[in-house]
C-alpha cells in the first residue's frame, strides 16, 4: 500500500553563501561566506545623526562602510541555514530538514520582501536605478544559492539517504509492478482529488493559488488537430512523498514525488486526447496588502486583508527546465512578469516537501532526543505553583526548561485554582493545538474574568488568530485587539488571585511566543514573578492594551513605543559616560536582527568611545563589525544550528566589575525600528542575582562557541568558525552545552 494523507505543519521558521570558501591549508578548516562588492546603505535619521553630533564623541555622518543592507543581510543568514544542510557534522535527516527550512525562509523573503525591492516596471528615475541595482544583486545571490541547494540535494542528500535506505525515486526509476501499485493509488485517491482547467476561449483563466505547484500539459486534439493548455494543480492535501512497498524489503523505504505519479497517470485524466507536453511551475505572491479601512473594524480590517491576499501579485515563478514556451510566455502575460522574476529548477521546485522525509523515525539520522527539564524552583509538580513563584522568581529557558511545566502549568493551574480571580494574556502566534485558549476558555466558563489581546495581524497567523478570537468570545472571554496602529508584539500574562492576605498579582513575560510546538526548538527565556515592583507595571500595561489612556507610567517595565528606545539610548550612554570616566564598562547584547538606524549609530559611538560591544543576532544585522575607525570595538557573531536562537537578552556592564552586577533585561523586542517604534513591547529587567548568573551563563557559551558559531566580518560576510581544541564549551557548542547544563543542574 502507498501511505497517502494530510501533509505534516511546515510552519517551522529558521525563522535563515555566495561563494563558499575552504580553507584545508595546513589543516586549517574554514568557511567563509563571501559578499563581495557589498555595497554602502547610509542608514539613519537626520535626528539621529545631528542628536550625535552634538555628543563629546566625534561620530560617524551615518553609518559609512559600516552599513550592511538589510535584505543582503538577511540573504546572509538563510546561507547559514543552507549550510547546516551542507555540514557533515548535521546527522542526516537534520541536514534534509535544513534543506527544507532555508527553501521555506526563501520563500518568505520573496512574499515579505521582493515587492519592497523590485523596482516598478518603466520607472527610469536615479531611485529606481539604485533599487534595480539592489534587486539585481540580491537575485544574483539568490541563483547562486539556488544552485548550492540543487547540489546539496542531488550529490549529497539523496545520494547519502539512499546509502541508509530512503530512497527519493523518479517515475522512471520504479519497477513496472511498483508503476502499477502507485497507479493503482492514483486512480483511487489521487484522481477524485484532482481538478484539471483548460486555458482556452471556453474557460477562464484560472485562479492560482500563492505557493502552488501546478503541471501545465499541453493536449493535441487528434480529430480537429487543435491543442490547448491544461493546468492540474499538485494538491497539498495529500503527502508529496509516496510510499512504495512492492519489491521493498524491510528496513529499506522507497519513495516517489507525488508530482512525478500526477504526471505519469496524467493520459487517464484525459481521454481521447494526446499529451503533447508537460512543464511544471511553481507560483509566489506577494504578502503586503494594502487595504483602506473605510471604517471598518480591525476584525474586519484583517479578513479583507486575507481575502485580497490570495490575489497579489506575482513575485516569483519558478519553472522546471525545457518548459513549454507557450506555457511560459502565457503565465508571464497573466502575471506582468519580467525575465528577472522567473526562476529555472534544476531539481525540486518545492523543497519544504523535504519536510516529510526530514519526520522519518529514524533516530539513527538526528539529533539525539532531548526531553526539556521541569524549570528550577518548579521541579515539585505536587503543591499549586503559586506557592513556587512566591518563594522567588523563576527563569525558564527554553527548550532545556520544559515550557509545558513551567508556563503552561502557569495558566492551566490559574484557569482550574478556585482563588484565581482573572487572567490576563497577549497572544501574537499560538498553535492549532493550543492549550492556552483552552484554559483560557474553561476559566471563562467557570466564571472566572479572562481577558486576551491578540494581534490579528501577526502575519501568516491572521486565520488561527481569527478564529480563537471567535472562540474566545463564545465564552464571555474580554477579546481585545490593541492599540490603532501598533502591532501589540509584547509576550506577557497577569493571573490575579484572591489569597488569605488580601489580592495578588503573578505575571509571566518572555521573549517567545505562547506557542507550544515552537517552544520545543526554539530557544526563548521567560520571568513568572510574583514581585509587586513587575506586577503592578503589568497591570497597568494591560489597562493600557485594554482600555484608553495617553501617559501610562511604568516603575521597572520598560514598554514600546513611549519608552523602550529612550531607556536603551540612556543605558548604553551610560556605558560611554562610565568608559570615559575609567569605569567598567561593556555592552552585550544577545537578540533576533539588528537593524533600527538610531541603535547602529549609537553602537558605532559607543565603540569610538573605547566600549566594548558583543553582539550575538541570529538574523540580519545592518551594522557591521571590525570597521576602522567605526566600528573596531564591536564583534557579531550569530549562532545556527539545532535549536533557534530566539532569546532577546540585554547586558550593560553600568560602571561594575562583576557582570552580575550590571543591568540585565530580557525583552519581547529587537533592536528594529518597528519593534522599538512602531509595536508593543515589553522589556523586564531581571533583579534576582541567581537568575542574572543563569542570564550571563547563555551569553558567556554564546560568545565562546565555535561550534555552532560564525562570526561577522568587516564586509558583511560571515566567517563560520570550527573548534580548536576537541573538548570544551567552544567545541561542544552552544545547545549541546546548555542541554549538558540542565541536566547537571537537576543531577545536583
């Protein structure tokens, strides 16, 4: 029997190599990721600029030979990814689910990004010249990327999964008794799935779908002798890997695209005609839609988003080789194409189909398993969990803290707790399997006041928060949508508890998403407190989300858009101050992407002061490091590997010489201008010592791993840096030494 169902969730972000380098002189084992001829993108506001230029401190007039591109940048990171599917060091089936992990980055970049970069067709300006030159480059990049990932595929993977007994077949590969066990599958599940459209004067042309692959066959009429175009769509309902069993003897797995048996079977689907050609495209569209409100409510607002969504238009068609010209220059008419949006497939044209062979159980070809650890101070699951919290603060770091012990316990107890008087949560990306609107709904049942803010524009996530949203107020739940204008991108929960002593508050703010399958592989830190000095600010924050004021006051949380930026100018101009007055000073920073203009320029003042600055962004970074004169005293590095780096840490040494009694805050933001000027965010700084230990214990592996670890360059290259001894923290790398950690701390 072929195994045919419901594809598995590809929502996996990795949320992302010019020319790749090796280095095997004298045993040395480098990797460089080249962006040669990057060019200069002055960033930052006049206000920003003239604001620094009236410091003690000559600065830069913009950023110089120290600005990277943020979509280059970007374009940088998912080489990254790429290369973990290139590394021998990834086990197998890992290295299949990197593979599929940067297609899908890839393709985000397209739907985000590629209207914002693509210059409007007949514009001759001096602007839209930069902006062709800038389009042009990044898909010059994005080919040579391309190619790696068709050889990553064809030479390495299939071959290598073949050596394990996956294997990836073509029709023609198959046996003729395997031929005909498949086509036995399509005639009974395939086929009646199947919907084919002809593209001729008698029917419309047809609607094609964002991210669809489709065959276009080509059909001669052998009685008129005419021919027309038909368009099948490959259904996503379905697995795109089958399973074949006939002549495959145990452990051996055989596989065929689903694709290849449409194709092959496609004569059935119609009779009396004569296939004359098939060519197979795949087809993107633009996700920024521009909707005027007209008055409308913000509900109503985001479901003409997604209706006018389907429709956008097209930013990318891709095309296996020799595809039929008619068909081409027939999609390039329908969809206003130049030759520059149009992208020849040597191999797969969707590779997040990979996703299904990267679930394999082979446990021999991943990572070993990793089962999270009920977070310190929570390791009793007997006794509520409010009692717990009082005791002192309690940091959970995910995945090696159990997010299922820590903050779900956290909201399932106060849903059930007869004491809990309300609860209140921010909810930006939850899963289809949520517990969270689960309890929440039963605390609502049971009478209880629960109040949920969720952000109906958290992109890719409008329709899951739409209908929670619904669900939600079937109950009685308070559903409220933010603040006009602001995305609310904060991660923060309030149970309020009637106690023996009268009212008590416990809050939990974290840098990830209240979402219980990325909790699993993403790396996030989060605070339950039960501090007055924290609570009492989250209530407030949460009047503010759900009611109305202008000037809401915040005594230790730190909130965007009123006062986050102001608050991280103030600190790290308290780093120049102290390195100016010989006192301790340094900044470390761990977080997603870097790229708000003010922050940059700040940064480079700071390291023409003498500062030292550690960065440590996953993602984009738009400054660049190691740049003289500029920038000599800042380094970035970013951290790739099994688990993604998440976390939003903050650290500033603030004139004391042991780090751990410096400032420490953990933030819902990164330093991008929409995050600290145009979204809700919260910053919570982290006042227990035991807890800013565990905080500079994940900055100080970050920043000495060489395992998972590349470094920036002064060009915007990235430099992938290998052990240089066998043992230690460096060799081990960043998630395998926190794992190594977690357990020492439950073994103690």
């Amino acid at each position: 029997m072929v195994e045919i169902g419901q594809p598995l969730d590809r929502g996996i972000e990795h949320g992302g190599h010019e020319n790749i380098l090796q280095n095997t002189v004298a045993g040395a084992r480098t990797i460089v990721l080249s962006m040669s001829a990057n060019p200069v993108f002055p960033v930052g506001t006049p206000e920003a600029v003239a604001d620094l230029a009236a410091s003690s401190v000559e600065p830069p007039r913009g950023l110089g030979a120290a600005a990277v591109n943020r979509d280059l940048s970007w374009l940088e990171f998912n080489r990254r990814v790429l290369q973990e599917a290139l590394d021998e060091r990834t086990p197998l089936l890992e290295r299949v689910k990197f593979l599929a992990i940067f297609s899908s980055n890839l393709d985000e970049f397209f739907m985000k990004r590629m209207t914002l970069i693509r210059p409007a067709h007949g514009d001759e300006s001096l602007a839209a010249q930069e902006k062709r030159d800038l389009f042009l480059m990044v898909r010059e990049r994005i080919m040579t990327m391309l190619e790696l990932e068709s050889g990553c595929y064809c030479d390495v993977l299939r071959p290598r999964l073949a050596e394990h007994g996956v294997h990836l077949l073509g029709w023609g590969q198959l046996t003729e008794q395997q031929q005909a066990e498949v086509s036995d599958v399509f005639d009974k599940r395939i086929s009646p799935v199947l919907t084919p459209l002809s593209l001729d004067a008698a029917h419309p042309f047809p609607y094609v779908s964002n991210l669809s692959t489709s065959w276009a066959f080509r059909l001669g009429d052998p009685v008129s002798g005419e021919s027309v175009l038909v368009r099948v769509k490959v259904p996503r309902e379905l697995y795109q890997w089958l399973r074949v069993r006939t002549g495959v003897k145990s452990p051996e797995r055989t596989f065929v695209g689903l694709d290849e048996v449409i194709a092959a079977n496609a004569q059935k689907l119609f009779p009396g005609m004569v296939i004359e050609s098939a060519s197979q495209f795949r087809v993107l569209r633009d996700a920024e839609v521009e909707v005027d409100d007209n008055g409308l409510s913000k509900r109503d607002m985001v479901e003409l988003e997604l209706q006018q969504r389907r429709f956008e238009p097209v930013v990318r068609l891709e095309l296996q080789p020799n595809a039929d010209p008619e068909m081409v220059a027939e999609l390039r008419s329908r969809f206003s194409l130049a030759d520059e949006d149009i992208y020849e497939m040597t191999a797969l044209l969707d590779y997040t189909t990979l996703f299904e062979i990267a679930e394999l159980p082979m446990p021999e070809l991943r990572d070993p398993p990793w089962t999270p650890l009920p977070p310190l101070g929570l390791e009793q699951i007997d006794g509520d969990v409010f009692t717990a919290i009082r005791r002192g603060d309690v940091l959970i770091h995910q995945p090696y803290d159990s997010f299922d012990a820590g903050v779900e316990r956290f909201i399932r107890e106060a849903a059930d707790d007869p004491q809990t008087v309300s609860i209140k949560m921010t909810v930006y990306r939850v899963g289809d399997d949520t517990p969270f609107v689960q309890s929440l709904i039963r605390a609502a049942e049971a009478g209880k006041q629960v109040a949920c803010v969720i952000e109906l524009n958290a992109r890719f996530d409008e329709a899951r928060n739409l209908h929670w949203s619904r669900e939600l107020e079937k109950v009685g739940a308070h559903v409220v949508f933010g603040l006009s204008g602001f995305k609310t991108h904060a991660k923060t929960a309030l149970v309020v508890r009637q106690e023996d002593d009268g009212v008590r508050c416990y809050a939990h703010l974290a840098t990830g998403n209240y979402h219980s399958r990325t909790a699993r592989i993403y790396e996030d830190v989060g605070l339950l407190t039960a501090d007055p000095r924290v609570t009492d600010d989250v209530v407030t924050l949460f009047h503010f989300l759900t009611g109305r004021s202008r000037t809401p006051e915040f005594s230790t949380l730190v909130v965007a858009p009123m006062a986050m930026r102001a608050e991280f100018v103030r600190l790290i101009q308290r780093e120049i101050d102290n390195q100016g007055a010989g006192r301790p000073a340094r900044i470390v920073c761990k977080m997603n992407q870097l790229e708000d203009p003010e922050m940059c320029l700040l940064l480079t003042r700071a390291s023409q002061a003498g500062v030292p600055v550690d960065l440590i962004v996953r993602g984009l970074s738009c400054l660049a490091p190691g740049v003289p004169v500029l920038t000599e005293n800042i380094s970035i590095r970013s951290i790739v590997g099994r688990f993604l780096e998440h976390s939003r840490i903050f650290h500033f040494a603030d004139g004391a010489e042991d780090p751990l009694d410096g400032v420490f805050l953990i933030g819902s933001g990164d330093w991008m201008h929409r995050n600290l000027s145009e979204r809700v965010e919260t910053a919570v700084p982290i006042l227990q010592r035991r807890l800013r230990a565990r905080l500079w214990e994940i900055l100080d592996i970050s920043l000495v791993d060489r395992r998972n670890a590349w470094e920036m360059q002064p060009d915007g290259s990235y430099l992938q840096l290998f052990p240089e001894e066998e043992e230690g923290v460096g060799a081990e790398g960043t998630h395998a030494a926190m794992m190594r950690l977690a357990l020492a701390r439950h073994a103690v």
